[in-house]
C-alpha cells in the first residue's frame, strides 16, 4: 500500500516538473549539463545567446552565476549579481541580493563586498547593528508545548511531499508552513513572543517583531544527515530541538565560519554572555528543548553520527524582523 503511494506521488511529480518545463528552462538545463561536465565555456555561450533574446531575465543571471562561480571567475561572478540587481524587483530581487551576500561571505570572502550587500538587504535597525553579525543565538525553553500527537497525525496524513525527494539523507520533513497549520499555531506564537522577540530586544535594544516566512518540523532517523546549505528566506534562522536522543554524537549542527567573526551568544536566564567565535567550524551539540538562532546567510549542515537510538524531532524555521 505505502508502495503504491510512493509510486503515484513521484509520477505526480514527473507530471508537474513536465508541465513546468518552458523552452528556457530546457536551454538553461543544457546549459547546466555543460558546466557540470566541465565545459563551462559551451555554457557560458548558450547563456550569452539565451541573453540576447530575452534581456534581463533573472534565471539566466542565476545560471551565469553558477557557472562562474564554479571556474572562480569572481569578478564576473559580482558583475552578474550586480546586473541582475538593477532590474529585478521583490522577491527575486531579494533573492539575488542574498546570493551576492552568501558568496561574498561563504566564498569569496570579502569584507569590502560582504559589507557592500549586507547594507542592501537589510533593514534599518539590523544594518545599525552591523558589528553583532553574523550572530549565532543559543537558548533554551522551559514550557514548550506537546507536539507528538500534531506530529504523528501530520505524517500520517502526508507521508509524501515536495520535501521527500530532496537529496538529504533518512530525514522526513515536513512543508515549510506549518505556523499557519492550526495544530501548530499556538506553539509557533509561544515561541516567538515568549523568547526570540524578548531576546532580540535585549540584544538590539530595539523592540522589534519577528515574523516567521517557514517553519517546519524534521524527523532524522539512524544516520539522518543534512548536506552544507543556508537559508535564502529570512533575516534569521533557527532551530528547535523539540526531541533529542541521549546518545554521544546525535545530530551536532556544524555552523562554517569562513570570515571567522562569528558573534555567539549565550542566553541563560536573564544574562547573555557574548563571545567572539574565530576557530573555522562551530560545532553546536544540541540538548532536548535548545533553540539556536544564526544570520540566514551562515552555511550549515547536520550529521548525525551512527549511534542515535530513537528519531530525532527538530523545527526549523525562517523569520524577519520587523
Ligand atoms: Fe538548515
């Protein structure tokens, strides 16, 4: 039966992935299939002529980037951010301001550069407090609501979704909605006016409100691990550690530190101890109910080690501040 379903939800998926397919994106796939295999100059000539015909696409600037970031072209790697800056709006515009900040960061490592989009894409009173970045938060919660039964009923319902296929390995997570779901509402609202606005205000000195774009939960089973990424949606990320197994090497969450100036601080109570983190990777080893907040722009990533006995429940989640 699990089979099946299996089965009709990836042709669900082929269906949609087909008619999602434009002219374009076939180009821009070829494209990718060049620079992959090492021919980046093939690709580099089909994006210049997929540019002459349709001028100031976003897609096609995303795809030069890629590739120019992969032969480590840095300085058409920033012209094409630069370009693609000028004509986008909203969203997209967003988006690609993020990409410039994460690879000046993660990447190319320039201050002059991190500096240059860090002042774009953020607002007035982040952009004010530029000396706390990157920050990584750590705190924990003392009375968290009961999600298990909102969990098991959420995965029975849909044991398959857009995340299923997505490349990490022996992880079940759920649609990055779930502060909108009912069941999950009043847990996400807890969270967010009890602790993290309460924290930024005394960190920021600003009162601030936190508006949350994702929030997911993620079962990680035996050796559940999650490749090095960042997160394109928010000004913050954050993890809840709604289950921990009590073993040696469960789920350590690895924050990379390429610019090694990485602000960390310690919430206990009342008091915040404030460190400045220089060594290249910060390992965080989570116990049950801690909460660690990080810039979205840090690039992460979750192993799991061999020994976890029983699944492991994380939540992450996405917000901006107001
Ligand atoms: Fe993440």
């Amino acid at each position: 039966m699990k089979y099946l379903s299996s089965e009709k939800f990836l042709i669900k998926m082929l269906l949609k992935k087909l008619s999602e397919l434009s002219i374009l994106k076939i180009c821009l796939k070829i494209s990718r299939i060049f620079y992959n295999n090492n021919f980046s100059n093939i690709s580099i000539l089909i994006l210049k002529i997929l540019e002459k015909i349709s001028l100031n696409n976003f897609y096609i600037q995303v795809e030069f980037s890629q590739v120019y970031k992969k032969i480590k072209d840095s300085k058409n790697l920033i012209k094409t951010y630069d370009k693609a800056i000028s004509f986008t709006k909203g969203h997209q515009k967003n988006e690609i301001i993020f990409m410039a900040l994460s690879d000046s960061y993660n990447f190319l490592k320039n201050k002059k550069l991190y500096d240059k989009y860090f002042n774009l894409l953020y607002p007035k009173i982040i952009k004010k407090n530029k000396n706390l970045f990157p920050i990584v938060i750590k705190f924990s919660v003392n009375d968290i609501l009961n999600i298990d039964k909102d969990i098991h009923s959420y995965r029975k319902l849909n044991p398959y979704n857009s995340y299923s296929y997505h490349g990490h390995h022996n992880i079940y997570q759920s649609e990055h909605d779930i502060f909108k779901k009912k069941k999950f509402k009043n847990y996400s609202t807890h969270l967010k006016t009890k602790y993290i606005e309460k924290i930024f205000f005394k960190i920021l000195k600003y009162k601030s409100n936190v508006k949350f774009k994702k929030m997911w939960f993620v079962v990680t089973k035996k050796s559940g691990s999650m490749k090095r990424h960042n997160h394109p949606d928010g000004h913050f990320s954050g993890v809840f550690y709604y289950r921990v197994p009590k073993v040696k090497a469960s789920g350590f969450l690895k924050i990379y530190n390429p610019m090694k100036n990485i602000n960390l601080f310690e919430v206990k109570g009342n008091t915040i101890l404030k460190n400045k983190f220089t060594s290249s990777d910060l390992v965080l080893k989570p116990k049950k109910n801690d909460v660690f907040l990080f810039s979205s722009f840090l690039m992460h990533s979750v192993d799991n080690g061999e020994d976890i006995n029983i699944d492991r429940i994380s939540v992450p989640f996405d917000f901006i501040l107001m």
